[in-house]
C-alpha cells in the first residue's frame, strides 16, 4: 500500500492554484511539496495546516492506494 495525494492535486487545478500557491500560503517547505509528489508519507501536521488553508477534511487531499499483493482484510 501506498499514500497518495492524487486528490490534492486535482483540488489545486480545481481552485486554480498552483503547488507554489500551496506553499505560500501554507508555509510548507519545496521538500515536502516535492515528497507529496511522489507519494511519500508527511507529518500530521503538515497535511492540516494544509487542510486548515483548503478548508478541507485530511480525506480530502490523500488517499491510501492498495496493491493486489496487499493483505487487505
């Protein structure tokens, strides 16, 4: 399984900003932008001061994607 920020993504294209736009206005590093882009995990309170600018709940901007070799139950 693998987090993913698919929906943040098309959150930002749907308020038309940009991930620079993001980082001003969230005060969060180019570094964590840039984990966010490829999937890796962030710290809580990263994702709700992200939450707190998009006005949004954390299940808003991330999802986890399983893979068939994950044990689901």
């Amino acid at each position: 399984m693998k987090i993913s920020y698919k929906k943040l993504w098309k959150m930002l294209i749907d308020k038309n900003m940009t991930r620079r736009d993001l980082r001003h206005m969230t005060g969060i590093s180019t570094t964590s932008i840039a984990k966010m882009g490829k999937g890796e995990n962030m710290q809580t309170d990263v994702l709700l001061r992200i939450c707190k600018v998009l006005k949004c709940d954390v299940t808003e901007i991330m999802e986890i994607e399983y893979s068939e070799s994950d044990n689901r139950q």
